[in-house]
C-alpha cells in the first residue's frame, strides 16, 4: 500500500512539474490559419500551433509583449531612461512638425550614441579583466611557494581594482 502510494506521489509531482511561463505571447501573425515552420492549416483533427490569440493581430496593432525580458545593463538602462524622458518632451512639440521630428532625431541620435558608449566600455572591461587575468595566470607559473602566490593574488586584486566600475 505505502509503495503504491509512493507512485502516486511521484506520478503527481510529475505531472504537475510543468514548466512554463504565466500568460501567453503572441507574435505578429500567429494567429489561426496562419501556417508556420513545419506547421500546415490549422483543420480540426489535424493538429496545429496550440492556442491561438484571443484576437488577430494585425499590422497596425502595438508589437507584442517580449516575455522573458533579461535586464540590461546599469549603463544601457540608464541610456533607455534619458531617451524615454527626451522623447517625452518631444511630444510638447505636437503643433509643429518639423520641430517634432527634429527632437525625436536628436533624442534617438543620444539614445544610439549613448549605447555605443556603454558597448565600449563593456569592451574595455572585458579587456581589461583578461590582461589582468593572463597576468595573474603567469606570475602563478612561476611561483614555488605559498607567499609567492598570496602576492600573485594581491597583485590581481589590485589589477582588477585599476580596471574601474567594471562588473567581476
């Protein structure tokens, strides 16, 4: 009886251990009838895509939720913020067009600019961490005792503190 109810239990526990995220993502066009990579028309008894959206979506409608969103970084967040808040003033132009535009275009040319700095200064970490990393790596091969490596440790930590803000 115990070991019939253990299998029950795990048989639960199993089914129940779906993994998936809350609430449904539906891509521009993915709607009944549509066809996909290796998918044929949706006919009843043939099988097909799942659920479908709750409505069609079509050119006009806003861009669907991107689900599963991986934070940015501090630097490029930051670059998002600025461009939301510029853009934003750029809407106080609504009477005249070209002044509009103009504002939107230098909004988005900080906006890009910014993020190519923000890309740099990743790079330059990255860089950075892996010269300090080859010297690290070399001062250990040539070390014979333990006070030889605590030096080459202390001389890392000092080397990845010259390398500024840079995420370790």
């Amino acid at each position: 009886m115990r070991r019939m109810l253990r299998i029950a239990g795990v048989a639960i526990c199993v089914l129940t251990a779906c993994n998936y995220t809350e609430g449904q993502c539906w891509i521009d066009g993915e709607s009944a009838g549509s066809v996909g990579a290796g998918g044929g028309p949706l006919v009843p008894g043939w099988g097909g895509f799942g659920d479908v959206p709750p409505e069609p979506q079509g050119a006009g409608d806003p861009p669907p939720p991107d689900c599963n969103i991986v934070k940015d970084t501090p630097c490029k967040e930051k670059c998002l913020a600025d461009y939301v808040a510029a853009a934003e003033k750029c809407t106080e132009l609504k009477d005249n067009e070209a002044q509009k535009r103009t504002c939107d275009e230098a909004a988005f040319a900080r906006y890009s600019s910014c993020r190519d700095d923000c890309v740099k200064q990743e790079n330059d970490c990255k860089k950075c961490k892996l010269d300090c990393d080859a010297e690290h790596d070399e001062c250990h091969a040539q070390c014979k005792d333990a006070g030889c490596h605590a030096k080459c440790n202390e001389a890392y930590g000092k080397c990845l503190k010259q390398c500024g803000d840079c995420p370790h």
